[in-house]
C-alpha cells in the first residue's frame, strides 16, 4: 500500500485553493490598476481570496491530520 495516497485529498484541497488565490490576486490587482478602487468585483475577489486562504487552511489540516494518523499507527506497529 502507497501511503503517499492518504495525502492526496489534502493535497488536491491545498492545490486547488493555490490557484484560486492566483486567480483572485490578478483579479485584484486588475481592479486596482482601474480608477475605482472600490469596485464590487474588487471586493468579490477579495472576499473570495478569503475563503480560498480558509480552503487552504483546511487542506493543511487534513495533512497534519493524515500524518498524525499514520505515525500513531506506525507506532502501534511497531
């Protein structure tokens, strides 16, 4: 059994909320470089940038969750 495998899901979560940053961050700066600093699309990218930094949170738990479950059970094994 590959345990690199019980990482992906995290992994996936982790990758996904990267490129939505990206997105969001070009969004921004897109809306920025315009006269109106207060755009709503701004603040919709802003918003989102949020929710793709808690996603990516989220991701990072589900590592350290994974790596914790394996080295108790290796421990065990051991």
């Amino acid at each position: 059994m590959d345990i690199t495998t019980f990482n992906q899901p995290g992994m996936q979560i982790i990758h996904r909320a990267d490129e939505g940053l990206t997105r969001t961050a070009a969004q921004v700066a897109r809306e920025a470089s315009r006269a109106d600093e207060r755009s709503e699309e701004m603040e919709t990218a802003t918003v989102k940038s949020f929710a793709y930094e808690q996603q990516g949170y989220a991701g990072v738990r589900v590592v350290r969750a994974v790596d914790d479950t394996l080295g108790t059970l290796l421990n065990i094994k051991s």
